[in-house]
C-alpha cells in the first residue's frame, strides 16, 4: 500500500512539473477585476466627456485634417486603459510567480504572449483602417472580437477559463457589430463586468 501511495503521489508530482513547464500558470483574478474597472471608468468618460456616439460616427467620413479633436482624444483614453491594464496585470502576475517560486518571464509566457500578439496585432492594423474610411463606430466591435480571438489562441497556454472570456468577448463583438448604436455598451460589458466577473471567479478558485 505504501508503494502505491507512493507512485500516486510521484505521478502527481510529475504531472504538476509538467503543467507548469507547458502552462503559464501565474495570472492574477485581481488583474482582470482591476482592468474591468479601468475599462469601465474609460467607457463612461468616452461617452459622458468626449461624447462618443458610435450610431452617429459609424459611417461619417473623415476628411484630411477633419478629424475630430475627440476622436483623438478617445484613441489616447484608450491607449492609457491599455497600459493600466497591462501594468496591472504584470504587477499582480509577477507577485503571484514569486509567491509560486517560479519566474514571470519564461519560455512559457513568451510562447502565450506570442499567441496573442498576432490577432492583437491584426485587428489594431484593421481598426486603424477603419477610422481611416469613417467606419469609427466599428472600433469598440472589432476590439472586442480580436481581443477575444487573442484571449482563446493564447488559451492552450495557460488555464482553461482564459479560453471561456475569449469566446464570451467574440460573441459580444460579433452581436455588437450587428448592433453597433450599442458599441460602447458591449464594449463596457465586455472589457468591463465580464472581466470583473472572471477575476472574481479566478480570485476565488485559484488564489484563496
């Protein structure tokens, strides 16, 4: 008995071993809860302070020199929301791998953030894009579907819940664009509650 007792637990230990060299194991539920509410508190200023109305923007034409001054001022809101959010998330993630013993930046993160970098990267060129032609009232749809797509490449990677946000902020992506008057109300569901809730969640399981 005490020989199987200890081949179950040498198995266990191996498989921890390997799930930790091939998963990134070290994001934080305070990460996502403190994104949501940046992205909350970004929605209300872009809509209550720079006016932002994607029904009315949707389809205007931008002219050279035309732009409107808000519109630049959202692109900054926006970038700033991005930085707090990763900031953020490195700081909690970093805690968490030291907690762990483990390193933040291993062969593990690199592949993760590789995965995510390249639909990132793709809807931010196709966003630009869009503004170019007019179609402002596209960007909150379209950073949410390639967000989504980011969050479930990058799921193989790390824990399976990540593929679950993904897929949730695809479909409001996609239901955002066919009701895009309501751009930045998907877009506060979800960057906003949808992260708050999956924090939580993660909070709760993994952290406690």
């Amino acid at each position: 008995m005490k020989e199987e007792r200890d081949y179950i637990r040498d198995i266990a230990e191996i498989r921890t071993m390997m799930e930790r060299s091939s998963k990134f194991l070290s994001l934080s539920g305070w990460a996502g809860i403190m994104a949501g509410i940046y992205a909350l508190a970004g929605a209300y200023i872009a809509y209550k302070i720079y006016d932002f109305h994607p029904k009315e923007m949707a389809y205007s034409s931008i002219d050279s020199g035309g732009i409107d001054p808000n519109l630049v001022k959202i692109f900054f809101l926006a970038l700033i929301i991005f930085l707090l959010a990763i900031g953020t998330a490195i700081f909690f993630s970093y805690k968490r791998s030291s907690k762990r013993g483990e390193k933040l930046w291993n062969a593990t993160s690199k592949r993760l953030l590789t995965s995510m970098a390249v639909p990132l990267i793709v809807g931010g060129i196709l966003i630009l894009i869009l503004v170019t032609k007019g179609m402002v009232g596209l960007m909150a749809p379209f950073t949410l579907i390639f967000y989504g797509l980011a969050l479930y490449n990058a799921s193989k990677f790390t824990l399976e819940e990540v593929k679950f946000l993904g897929l949730v902020q695809t479909a409001l992506g996609l239901v955002s664009v066919y009701y895009v008057e309501y751009g930045i109300l998907f877009w506060a569901i979800g960057f906003g509650f949808v992260h708050i809730i999956y924090g939580v969640y993660m909070h709760y399981r993994y952290e406690r």
